[in-house]
C-alpha cells in the first residue's frame, strides 16, 4: 500500500466495536494456530519440562492477550494447567466460550483491555500477544500494553509478541505507519480496522521503551515478533 494510497484513520472504529461487528464471520476464518505460536509453545513446555523440580506451588498460568477466538488459548491449553484468554471484544469471546465447549479445553475467558491486564504481578508464566499490539493507539497505549505484559510476567516468564509488518508484501513502506485495512463480511460490507504497521526498529525501539527484556526477535510470514521477559531479568540471548 503506498503512502498517499492509505484510507482516512477516522474511518476506524475502536477494536472492540470493529471486532464485535465482524466477530462470528473473522472467526469461522482463524481456525488453527500459527505456526510461531506453535514453535514458542513447544520451546517453553521444553523448558519447563527440563526446569521441573519438588517445587509444589501455584500451577503455572498462561495468558493470551487478544484472544480472539480462543485458537491460540486452546494451544497453551496443552501446555499450561490454567489459562486466561483476553479479547476486548465480546462477540469474540463468545466465539472463544463456544470453541472451548466444542473442543472441550479449558480457558478463563476475561473482556479487558491489553493496556490494562486484569492480573497480578508475577503471576503468568507464559503470554502470547499476537495480532493485537497493532490494533492500540497511540504509540504510548501500545508501549503501556507491553509494559503491562512485563508487569504480569514471572521471575523467568515468557512472552511471544507479534505485530503487522512493513516486511508484509502487501504494503509499499520501508517505515512504520498508521493505516486501516477493510474487512469484508459477506454481502460485501467493509469494515476498516485500525493498524500501526512497524518497522523492524520501530518494534524494537517500542520494546526497549516498555518495561520487557527482548530474548529473541525475528521476522516471519510479514510480522515483527519477539520473545521476551520481564526487563529486570538478563537476556538469554542477543536480539537478532
């Protein structure tokens, strides 16, 4: 999309009311999860695995941070005893509430805003927050979000983080942007959703501001991504 191409931002709607309007029909098209998601889910279950000791505390909870319809929550699910699943959308969450009945898996299933988690400190052990960082605005609201993220996270926590990318060969840029892409629902009504897409740096500069450490960044399939823990913790490797 090139730059002078770009739709006019008022035309968005904030995301709950876009995802309440299109919830039912962008469900029935995000059936599995992504593969990253996937791959991150594997390495920590690895991890705890190997990490396992006589320590009888809490059961580790996850959290996944714009929900949606509750495909990446049914993943963690295999993973962790105790998930919660936030979406600010309640249509999206019914569409959640019905999958997990369907599927049988269980998920606490919370409306609430990515910039303020209705969790404790400390208390997650694992996060995905995919697809939803680039729906906040403005910038401070996405960097408060991440912070929140390190704010719940645990001593040894981690998160996957993702976000829309200028490396995404449908967008004509070489620097972040703010934008707004349609989605048709049948019948052939479009519904613009805000977006910040990143640049790679941008990503990385919204990270290092926030209150997170940065394991691992990388870009796949047209988004920034991240792994990462609480800012207090050392790195246990080098951004690439």
């Amino acid at each position: 999309m090139a730059r002078d191409d770009r739709p006019p931002l008022d035309d968005a709607e904030t995301p709950r009311a876009t995802y309440d309007r299109i919830a039912e029909h962008f469900s029935s098209t995000r059936e599995y999860p992504w593969p990253e998601v996937e791959s991150f889910l594997d390495d920590y279950a690895a991890a705890a695995s190997e990490a396992a000791s006589a320590d009888a505390g809490e059961p580790a909870r996850g959290l996944d941070v714009g929900c949606g319809n509750g495909r990446h929550a049914e993943a963690m699910a295999d993973h962790v005893p105790r998930v919660v699943g936030l979406d600010a959308s309640r249509g999206l969450l019914e569409q959640a509430r019905e999958r997990s009945a369907e599927r049988g898996f269980d998920a606490a299933l919370v409306q609430g805003d990515a910039s303020s988690l209705p969790l404790c400190d400390d208390s997650v052990a694992v996060a995905v927050y995919v697809a939803t960082l680039h729906h906040l605005r403005p910038r401070t609201a996405r960097v408060a979000s991440l912070s929140e993220l390190a704010r719940v996270l645990a001593p040894g926590g981690r998160a996957l983080v993702s976000a829309w990318s200028v490396e995404h060969d449908r967008f004509d840029a070489d620097e972040g942007f703010d934008t707004t892409v349609d989605w048709t629902l049948p019948g052939g009504e479009r519904v613009p959703r805000y977006y910040h897409i990143y640049d790679t740096d941008e990503f990385a500069a919204d990270l290092e501001a926030s209150a997170l450490s940065v394991v691992e960044s990388f870009v796949s399939s047209g988004n920034c991504y991240a792994v990462v823990g609480p800012a207090d913790e050392t790195a246990a490797g080098d951004a690439s």
